[in-house]
C-alpha cells in the first residue's frame, strides 16, 4: 500500500512520477498530460505565483472547472507551502465573496465562464476595482486581502485581471531562480468549504498527509492501479470530486476529464479510453442511462464503480438498474468535508444489500470510528444509533479563523463529532443514517427521517419524499413527510390512504403525523449536486401542532 508519511502533495505526485515521468496523467480536450508535463506545469506556475509574492502560509483561491490547470495550481500551491481554497463551480457572487474574504486568499485564479456562469462579471461584481486598474496598480477595497487576480482568458473589460499564460511565461523565466520545495506534510494544503445549508460555511484545512494518504488508500481499496485509467465526473472543489482526482495520480493511474459533467461526452470517454473505474452520483448514472448514445457495449470496461445517492436519496430500483446495465457491482461511499471523502466504503464482494447502504468498513485500519450517544457521548453497541464520531489521520485540522466551532466539533483527544446519525455492525461496518440534525426524537426514540421517506417511496403514487419533524405539544416531536406525486391521470395518494399503506412496515411512532403534497423541494447547490433545504421545510410546518 502506497504512503507518504513525511512528503507533501507535490513531492508525492513527484515520486509518483519519477518512476515514469511519460506514462498519461492527465487526458482533457484529447490532449494529454504526461506526470511529467504536469509537474513542469506545476514548476512554472509556482514561480509565477511567487513572483505575485505567494509564500509559505498564504492561500490561493481557485474558481476553475476540471481540468489539468485546475491540478497544476494544486500542485503549485504545494510547492510553494501555500493552501488552495477549491472554490465550487457553482458559486454565484455573494457566495465567492464571502469564500475570498473569509479564507485571506490573496490571489484568485479563474477563467471566464463555466455552465452559463459568467465568472468575470461576478468576479467584477464582487471587487469592481478589477474593471478600472491594471494588474500592476491593483489593490482592491472590497477585498483587502486579495492582491492578483488571474484568468485563463484575459478581458479587456477588466484590465487588472492578469492571465494565466503571463503568469507562466513569467515563471519560466524564473525557472532558474532557486525554489525550495516546501516539506511540512502537516501544514494546510487544501481548504474545503461544508455547504452552509443551516449556516455559514466553513473552511476545512487539510493537510498533505491527509489528503495524498487518504487518496491512495481510496485507490487502494477500490483495487485502483497504474494500469487503471478513471473519468472524472465529480468536480474538484468538492472533497470527493477531489479523492478521486487524486485517487489516480498517487497510484500512476490515468484521469479522464471534462469541465463539468456532460452524460454524453462520459459516455464517450469511457468507450474511447477504455476506462475502467466511474465514480459518481447516481442522477448521474441515471443521465447517461437515458443518453441516447448509451450502449452496455460502450461501457463494458468500466470493472468499479462508486455511486452516491445524495441529491435524490436512495433509489433502490435505479441501483439494481446501474448494475445490471453497467455490469460491475456498485458501492456506495460515506465522507464529508472535515474528514475526507469516501471514509467508509462497501467492499464489491459484499452482497447486494450491503452495498446498497451509504458506508461500509473502514477503508484504512488506522481510521477510528464509534458511535455515541448524542447528548453524553458515551460510546453505544453496535446496532444502536448514535452520532458518529471519527478519529485519525484523515481528520481536516479544523476550521479557518473558527475556533469556537472547532472547538466544538473536535475533542482534546483527537475525535471529530461529524454531527451525522449512524451505526455500526458486529464486523465493524459503518453505516450512514441522516443527518443529527434532521434525526427526530419521537416518544423518547431517535429516528433517521431518511427510513420514513423511502417507506413513503415505495407507495406506487409517490415519486419522492422528505419527512422533517415538527414540535408537537403531547410528543414533543412529531414527523411530518413532504410527498411529490406520480404524475398520472389516476387518483393522487391521500393523507389516509399513505397512513394505511406505513401501518405494516414501519413502527407507529414512525407514521408521519401529516402528510403536504408539494410540486418539488427548496434547494440548495453544493458541489455534489443539489440538496433539500430541510430549514425551509421545518419552517412551514413549525406551528402546525401549535407545539
């Protein structure tokens, strides 16, 4: 198994590469980067980087789509002992505003637009002093600490904007200026922002060591080699988008990448580069299924695959649907921001109703894992659920400029609280419930809202539900489910009829106290796609009961 205890992302994607500097890193827009044109990619830009005065200890935002630059500016900013805050793709301007002015970053590297984005008038938006200097004279008021702003595209419109090809040309020249690596494998080398769904985010700092051993331990289990080569459908800035990315280049592997997600255009990588390991969600899969150039034939050296079920919820019937058409078995993955992306991770040889739960067994032995109790924190049996807690080397080192909520989240003695609703197995399997905060306590019992949603979900007439709980003056909790129809001709699902249809399979205090027929849920977009804004659906119905 592949580990760098004491190297940083650079030096370990070096050592990677040292052993065949000409093998496929990277394929984008059928052009490909060897490990070596990345790293002499990566050189450049950090001296570039450095020449906009980039040093140890500072952070460099990057708001870009997948691809190699994306990785170079990584790679760069490991070198130089400088953070990358991954900015999600999807940001609009308030959010890209809030990420720079609460990471410091003092340089932005962008380009000019990305899924009918256009990021340079957001950018313009956000600090408008890119409009009326040039590069040499900038020193914005709107964000103090940013001090260059960079594009893949330069504008005339916004003359401080410098581009990237300057950047690297000037890095070029300086390619015999001594630059020495940074070595502290410990030091922040990513920041990753949590969705902000019920608050602000927060930026989760991790580490080389973090972030390169967990990568290589992911490949690792999945089975992931040199030989392998992977299409990237995740974005980067999200911390899954980002382990599979890297999942690749620790073991020497190759990474297939576009911009953003395109059903079609996956489908054609995979069959032109004869991938053999996909990662994504499964609306996803679900897209190129119904893509009108899916063929199994196509995608028939595809032998792993690792799907989450996160923006829709599980869906059983497309699961057994992915693979049986797609042919490999799927496993479904459990991470999040602070600890890395697929932490615990169904084994491909486990039975089917196994791998169709979110999480499965450690992917590493060093990764500790218990679950509480929520209020004491003592530590419950195995099939009990509880909070998870995490302990071990994959844990971010707590969030940027928030020592409250680090203090919070992370104990003195090295266990990160996740705030997610678990459990665990006798053979140490663990497995995802909800989230705490949307667990319900009702009639003294914890419930995962989640097992109430997809026992709704099996009516014929329900095409989706989500079930929040809701103060009740007797109960104290009560759940309350938010049901989309079927759109049909027939009769529509009834209060009574989904009540009568629970009573033999879920326990009565599970039965939600009332059902609200809606067209679709208020959502929110994080890099993974799109998730229900739970707050706003406990907001409509927090008086209900008069509780």
């Amino acid at each position: 198994m592949l580990a760098w205890p004491d190297e940083t992302i650079y030096e370990g994607i070096a050592s990677v590469a040292a052993t065949d500097p000409e093998r496929r890193a990277v394929v984008f827009d059928e052009t490909v980067w060897s490990y070596d044109d990345l790293l002499a990619e990566s050189r450049a830009l950090a001296r570039g980087l450095a020449d906009l005065g980039v040093s140890r200890g500072d952070v460099v935002a990057v708001w870009l789509g997948n691809r190699p630059e994306w990785i170079a500016c990584q790679l760069a900013t490991s070198l130089l002992g400088a953070a990358m805050v991954a900015v999600n793709t999807r940001y609009r301007t308030h959010e890209l505003e809030y990420m720079l002015e609460d990471s410091g970053a003092s340089v932005l590297v962008t380009e000019d637009a990305l899924l009918g984005r256009d990021y340079h008038e957001m950018l313009a938006t956000a600090v408008p002093e890119v409009r009326e200097q040039s590069p040499a004279e900038f020193d914005p008021d709107s964000i103090p600490a940013l001090e260059a702003a960079v594009s893949l595209e330069p504008s005339a419109d916004l003359p401080a904007l410098r581009a990237y090809d300057d950047v690297l040309k000037t890095g070029r020249a300086r390619d015999r200026v001594d630059l020495e690596p940074a070595s502290d494998p410990e030091a922040p080398a990513a920041i990753f922002y949590t969705s902000g769904t019920t608050s602000d985010p927060k930026g989760c700092l991790q580490s080389s060591r973090s972030l390169l051993n967990h990568s290589a331990h992911v490949a690792d289990h999945l089975g992931v080699t040199e030989d392998d080569v992977g299409v990237a459908t995740l974005p980067f800035c999200g911390i899954w988008g980002y382990n599979t990315l890297f999942s690749a280049l620790a073991t020497g592997a190759t990474l297939v990448t576009q911009t953003h997600f395109d059903p079609g255009e996956t489908i054609r990588l995979v069959d032109e580069y004869d991938a053999t390991y996909l990662t994504g969600l499964g609306v996803m899969f679900e897209r190129m299924l119904e893509h009108d150039v899916f063929d199994p034939s196509r995608v028939e050296t595809v032998e792993t695959g690792v799907v989450g079920f996160i923006s829709k919820g599980f869906d059983e019937e497309l699961f057994e649907r992915i693979e049986s058409t797609f042919g490999f078995p799927l496993v479904q993955p459990y991470g999040l921001s602070e600890a890395n992306s697929q932490i615990f991770v169904g084994d491909p040889d486990d039975p089917a109703e196994q791998r169709k739960r979110v999480g499965g067994p450690p992917i590493h032995p060093e990764i500790e894992a218990r679950v509480v109790d929520p209020e004491t924190r003592a530590e419950l049996p195995a099939g009990e659920e509880g909070e998870l807690a995490i302990r071990g080397y994959l844990l971010a080192d707590g969030y940027l400029g928030k020592p409250t909520a680090t203090a919070a989240a992370f104990d003195e003695e090295g266990w990160f609280y996740t705030g997610d609703l678990a459990e665990t197995d006798a053979d140490g399997y663990v497995y995802y419930r909800s989230r705490l905060d949307d667990a319900l306590r009702v009639r003294g019992f914890l419930v995962a809202p989640r097992e109430i949603g997809a026992a709704v979900e099996d009516h014929p007439d329900v095409r989706s539900c989500e079930v929040v709980g809701a103060p009740h003056p007797r109960h104290g909790e009560v759940p309350v489910a938010f049901v989309v129809p079927v759109e049909s001709d027939g009769d529509e699902p009834t209060s009574d009829g989904l009540e009568a249809f629970l009573e033999s399979r879920v326990a009565d205090y599970k039965v939600p106290e009332a059902f609200e027929f809606v067209d679709g849920f208020p959502t929110t977009e994080g890099p993974n796609g799109e998730k229900v804004r739970k707050t706003a659906l406990r907001e409509r119905i927090r008086d209900r009961f008069g509780g």
